[in-house]
C-alpha cells in the first residue's frame, strides 16, 4: 500500500496498513529532552493512545536524586532501576492489550531507557542484574515498531530540567546530561528496533506544523512495516 493510500482518509496513523495489530510507537531520549511533551502534541494527529512513564510512582528515584555519597548512589540507583522495570512491564502488558484490540500506541518512553540509565549510572555487576531481570521479560512484552530517538546538548537539556523545577532534579549537572546523552547514543543503535533520530533543540512541539512533519516522517516509515521500514532507516 503506497503512503498517498494509506492517508487519502484522514492522514492519521489509524489509515496505515498495520495487518490487524495496532502500532507501537516510543519517544525515548535523556531526561529533560521533551519526551512527554512530544508525545502529547504527537498523539492527535498519529490517533494513538499516550502511555506515559509513571516517574512518580518509584519511591527510590528521589532517594537516588538526593543521594549524598557513592555508596548511596550505587544502592538506590539499582533499586530505582529495578522498580522502573516492575513499573514498565505492567504498563506494557496494558499497551498489549490495546494493541492487539487493534489500538495504536504512543509512549514517552521504552525498555532501552534501562540500559542506558543502567551504563551512565550502575557498576557492571549491576547493569547485568538489570539486563538480565529485563531479558526475563523480553518475550513476553511488546517492543515499539519504531523509537524517536529525541536528542539534544548537555546545556539544553540543563536548561529544561531547571525550568520545569522538580525539586529532586536541582541537584543534576551538565556533566550528569553529557554521560546520558552519550549512553542513549550507544545503546540505542544496538537495540534491535528502528530508530528515528531527532534534533529536539530545533524542534518547536508548539508548532502545529513542525509537529505535522514529523508525524509525517513517521507515517512514512511505518507504512507497510517490516522490510521498508528497515530499509527506510538503513540505506
């Protein structure tokens, strides 16, 4: 099915050809990039359902935010880790749900975002545990048919994370940005699934065309699945 059919109704997500299943969508990137906010401003014009990360849910990421020696960090960062996976696996199981009633879905977040915390922040003995407590659940849980990878400078993102003012964020450093940035850039590549990268400093989420173009990018590389999304994004 060309793209022009597939969006000849409506131009929305419901109109792309996805064999009965409904389709997954992921914003993933590090913390302060605009994860949500793109999800909310995408999730109209892609008629997908959002899923948003339940951050406050987590009664170890404050700990871990205000931990005061390595020694904490370490603890609470596993613990934090651990928890998010838990979290995660039971919002996955709802995605599945609607997915396989025919549903699309939008998340501001995937399973990848564990690995890359895991590497800027966890020891190796650690990273492994959490590697191998999400390899537990791997086949059981659905992956996104494609990942917009939002991407931006240390300073930007400094500069969101202040502006929004969570009080267990105050403590975050450009240096902290730097490290994560460069984990998501790392894993992600090596995922498995298709990624979709985007220059979050340039992109206006406010602006309803900006937004209109790259869910266009996106109905374009999910048109059909498989093979021509693959070749979409590795030419």
């Amino acid at each position: 099915m060309e793209l022009a059919a597939a969006r000849s109704a409506t131009g929305r997500l419901s109109d792309v050809d996805s064999g009965g299943r409904g389709l997954f969508v992921a914003v993933e990137g590090p913390t302060g990039v605009g994860k949500t906010t793109l999800v909310n401003r995408l999730s109209q014009p892609m008629d997908a359902k959002p899923f948003l990360d339940r951050f406050e849910a987590n009664p170890f990421l404050e700990r871990l935010y205000a931990a005061r020696t390595p020694q904490e960090a370490d603890a609470f960062g596993l613990l934090a880790e651990l928890t998010f996976v838990a979290l995660r696996v039971v919002q996955l199981r709802e995605i599945h749900t609607q997915l396989a009633a025919g549903a699309h879905v939008l998340a501001d977040w995937a399973m990848v975002k564990h690995a890359a915390f895991a590497a800027a922040t966890l020891d190796p003995a650690d990273r492994d545990r959490v590697a191998r407590t999400c390899a537990l659940w791997a086949s059981d849980v659905p992956s996104p048919d494609l990942v917009i990878h939002l991407r931006a400078d240390p300073a930007t993102l400094l500069s969101r994370v202040a502006g929004r003012g969570r009080e267990m964020e105050r403590g975050l450093t450009e240096a902290y940005f730097s490290t994560l940035s460069a984990a998501f850039d790392s894993v992600l590549p090596a995922w498995g699934a298709p990624v979709l990268t985007v220059d979050a400093a340039s992109l206006d989420v406010f602006n309803e065309s900006a937004v209109a173009r790259l869910a266009d990018q996106v109905f374009q590389l999910l048109d059909g699945r498989g093979d021509r999304l693959w070749s979409a994004l590795n030419p």
